[in-house]
C-alpha cells in the first residue's frame, strides 16, 4: 500500500458517513445527523495509522543515508582500487600517467555517481513527505469540517429540542 493510503481510506469513509447522514426533521442543507461513535472509530483508526506513516518516512530516510554511504565506500573503493593499481605499474612513466588518468575519470565517474545517487534519494524523500504533508493537510481539513458539522448540529438540535439520538 502506497504511503497514505489508508488514511485517504479512512478520510472517504469519514465522508460517506457524513454523505449518507440524514438531515434532521424540518432541518436541511448542511446539516446531518450522524452516529458520533463512527466518526470517533475512524478518527481512533486515523490515530493508529499516522504512527506507521511517520516510521514509512522515516524509514525511507534511514534507506537514502545508507545507500549514500554505500555510493561513497564504492567510490572509495573504485578510488583505492584505482590507486594501487596506479602504484602496482609505477616503474613506466606512460603506464602511470594513464593510470593517473584512468584513476581520475574513475574518481570522477564515481563523485558523479554519488552526487546522482544522492540526488535521486532526496528527491524520493521529498516525494514521499510531500506526500504524507498532503494527507494530513487533507485529514485535517476533513476532521475541522465533520467537526463543524457536528457543532452546527448539536447547537440546532439544543434549539430546536432537548432530546437527540446518536
């Protein structure tokens, strides 16, 4: 399941709930009446959700450091590996300067491959917590709206008569 999913799940069972509400006797539009224990359900599973999506992130961070530390011992490795055997053929001048020249496009083959792999990485890292930042914007603004239904109804149900049932 793609990050955040189960919480836009969640957001349009919240929405439907709200949808398929009724509309209090004499009353209509905007107001509905809905079971509040629903709601708090799916709000208590959004709660339960939003630690997992925090560990996804997080994870994927600790995923990006490592394959960043694993590009540079690769290239360090391209890079020894590239030296010693600069230093193996030292005895001719040619030889060397090639080498020297072989070790420095390896060098700079590697460093590009870092900075790629770096960049790939964060990029993805952004991607995913731009993502989860748009699912809690969205929760958020769908909790603020299910509570402002919910306080419009309790105060039109407080005036129009004392007895409601949830």
């Amino acid at each position: 399941m793609e990050p955040g999913e189960e919480i836009e799940a969640l957001v349009d069972e919240l929405e439907q709930i709200v949808a398929e509400a009724k509309s209090p006797f004499g009353g209509g539009g905007q107001r509905k009446i809905v079971n509040a224990d629903d709601i708090y359900d799916i709000l208590e599973e959004m709660r339960n959700v939003f630690p997992q999506e925090f560990m996804d992130a997080r994870r994927i961070l600790r995923e990006e450091g490592e394959m960043l530390d694993r590009a540079q011992k690769q290239a360090d490795a391209i890079i020894a590996d590239a030296q010693q055997q600069a230093m193996v053929i030292a005895g001719d001048q040619e030889i060397v300067r090639l080498a020297q020249q072989q070790s420095e496009s390896i060098r700079d083959a590697a460093q590009q491959y870092e900075r790629d792999t770096r960049y790939n990485a964060e990029e993805y890292a952004d991607t995913v917590l731009a993502h989860l930042e748009d699912n809690l914007r969205s929760i958020t603004n769908t909790v603020t709206r299910v509570r402002q239904t919910l306080n419009e109804n309790s105060g039109a149900n407080n005036q129009g008569n004392n007895s409601v049932n949830w």
